[in-house]
C-alpha cells in the first residue's frame, strides 16, 4: 500500500426545502428569493396542515419554512 488515503468525497446531494403556505403570494415571493440567491435545491410545496405532514413523514428536510 502507498499510504495515500484519499477523505473527499462527491456528493450530489441537494438542499431540500419543504415550503408549507396557505396564502400563494407568500409562495411565490419564498420562490422569487431562493432563485435570486441560484441555491442549489429541490423544493416541495403544500397548502394545508395535513399535507404538510404527509410530505414530512418521506425524506427529511434541511430547511422547513411553514405557515399552516
């Protein structure tokens, strides 16, 4: 063996947001903000509670932003 260990690794994992509103306005100025800034992110929308809690019981979220 060389000794040569290499620690980075790819990721291409992306940023998920679960965008949780009733009122689109409010949705689309969240939209407006995270494509001015060019994140690299797969987002999820709802309207309601209950969708809201069906969508958070699949894979987890890095940033939730809610308000229902």
């Amino acid at each position: 063996m060389d000794g040569y260990f290499s620690c980075a690794t790819a990721t291409t994992d992306l940023l998920r947001i679960l965008i949780a509103v009733n009122n689109f306005s409010t949705f689309e100025s969240h939209i407006e903000r995270i494509k001015g800034e060019r994140l690299a992110c797969d987002f999820d929308s709802c309207t309601s509670r209950n969708n809201a809690l069906w969508k958070l019981a699949g894979p987890p979220y890095h940033l939730i932003i809610s308000g229902v």
